[in-house]
C-alpha cells in the first residue's frame, strides 16, 4: 500500500486535492477537448498544430506575427525558459509601445516563452472584462501593459488580471490582500485578491479557489469561476480545475465523491467548526475533512475542510 493510501482521514485530504489540478496549464487541456473536438492518443486535440512540452494539447490558434515585432533581446532578463523569449513579465522591459506576453512558441494554448507585442489601442485596464486574438496561447489580447487576459477554457474571453511585480527572485503583489499565485509551467506569476472559502468573499462573477494547483495550496484566492460545458458546478458535478465549480465548492478527486462518474467532481467546502455533520446530509459516509494536515493550517483558515469520503 502506497504513502497515500495509508494516510489518516486528517491528512489525506490536501495532499490528494493538491495534486488534481498539477498546474493550470492541465486544466484547460481539458476543457479546450470538450469544446473543441477531444484528445487524440498522442496527447493533441484534434485539429491543433501541435502540443506544448508539457504534453499539453494546442488549440490549431495562430500567431499574429503582423501585430508583433521582434525586439533586440540583448540585455533583457527573461522569467521563462525557451529559445523565443525576449522580455521579463515582472519587469516588463520591452521596447516603448510594447508589452511582455506569455505566449506559446509552436501555436499551442498554454504558455511555454514571453516576447513583446505592440500595446492595443484603448487597452482594457486591470479587472476588466478583454479580449484574446488567435488563442490563449498568441499572447495577444486586449489587455494594458503588465496584465493577462485571463481566459483559462480559451473562449476569447476573459479578464484582465495584473502580473506580479517585484523581481524574477522575489515576485511580489503590490495590495496586501493580494496574493502572486503561479500558473502553468514554466510558471506565469499573477496577482489575485485574497479570500475565505467558508464565506466566499469574492466579486459576482468569481468563487474563492485553491491559490495553487499543486502540492501545498497554502490559501484561497478570488479566480473567475469556469465551469464545465453544461455543468452548473454543484455537488457531484464534472470539473477540470481548480476555478471549475460553483462558489462555494471545490474539485477532488471521484474516489472521494460518493457516485461521481467522472475524472473529478465538485464537492462542497465545510466548517469544523461550525455544522460540520452538513457533509452528512449529502450522503451518510462524507465527513468534514479537515483541509490541513494538523498543526500545519495557514492563519485564518484553521476551520476549513472539505466533504470527502475518508479514505
């Protein structure tokens, strides 16, 4: 029997749910093959070009190159890996006029270099709703310099999310109650609001997540909810990411979802300390699963848990 399986009902919990979403750059694999076509046996949804070095599927999305230009790079320091970089996100140190993007080098959706772009016209400010051109993966969007058009199921639609600041060593949020939160990999630092799961605090619009969709997600930031394809993101429904379920909920792993038929399904959070037997009311084995393990909660959310089958 493997480490996992031999865990306690107090500590399974944030290890297994950690580990389902291994990087948001997965996530929209996912949902991209439920739009678009699905997934052929070599990893590619069917009709793309071509798939990142994760083994992540491309969306056959095509570069603008007209609307980009490509700068001297002599002297830029660059936060991501790859033969195409040629600027920092969090310096955004591109020629006067342009702006450092994440963007995919062989046409694919999920981000694997940077390089600079002309800024639009009457770009969309940071918390705005914007626009992508050629797929999530061309780097062109709408968006003002220093943000992302965040548009994790690649519907061309999204909002502007603010990248992180401070150094490639150190990225940094300028508020308080934001928090610089890791996407893809090679990672793309972003700026999210801070939340409680239990309260759910967050604009219309957004549900408070996981800030991590990796081992150790220490927190809970305010994401744009993006539910499945005719899913309403309720108990037992299917997500593929950690912003997948409605407000409220979270998605895990189906072992830990009584009757879930699906890859992961959502699943409500839960007080310890208030009314932790409501998991019961959704089915007689779910427990309120404590979302740390003992002694290791972050501040502030030492009663949050999660309705699971302890395993």
């Amino acid at each position: 029997m493997g480490e996992e399986e031999s865990m306690s009902s107090r500590s399974w919990m944030p290890r297994r749910l950690a580990l389902l979403v291994a990087g948001a750059a997965w996530v929209s694999v996912s949902a991209a093959a439920c739009q678009g076509g699905g997934v052929d046996d070599s990893g590619e949804s069917e009709g793309s070009s071509s798939s990142t070095s994760s083994g992540s599927s491309g969306t056959g999305a095509e570069t603008v190159d007209a609307t980009t230009t490509e700068p001297e790079t002599t002297g830029m320091k660059t936060d991501l890996p790859g033969m195409g970089n040629q600027c920092s996100l969090i310096l955004q140190d591109c020629p006067q006029g342009q702006k450092c993007v994440p963007w995919n080098e062989s046409g694919g959706i999920f981000p694997d270099g940077v390089r600079c772009v002309d800024e639009p016209s009457n770009a969309d400010l940071i918390g705005e709703e914007c626009m992508v051109t050629g797929g999530f993966g061309s780097g062109i969007d709408t968006c003002v310099k220093g943000a992302l058009c965040f548009d994790l199921d690649n519907d061309a639609q999204g909002s502007c999310i603010e990248f992180c600041g401070g150094t490639p060593e150190k990225p940094t949020c300028g508020e308080p109650n934001e928090k610089c939160t890791v996407f893809f990999d090679p990672p793309v630092h972003l700026c999210f609001v801070k939340c409680d799961p239990l309260i759910q605090d967050c604009p219309i619009g957004q549900g408070c997540y996981m800030d991590e969709g990796m081992i150790g997600s220490e927190g809970f930031v305010c994401m744009p909810t993006v539910l499945s394809p005719n899913e309403d993101g309720d108990y037992r429904d299917l997500c593929y990411n950690q912003a997948g379920c409605a407000p409220g909920f979270a998605c895990i792993y189906p072992e830990n979802v009584p009757g879930c038929p699906y890859e992961y399904c959502c699943s409500p959070w839960c007080n310890l300390a208030d009314n932790p037997e409501i998991c019961g009311t959704l089915d007689a084995k779910m427990e309120c699963i404590p979302w740390y393990p003992d002694g290791m909660a972050t501040p502030g959310y030492e009663d949050v848990g999660i309705c699971g089958l302890p395993l």
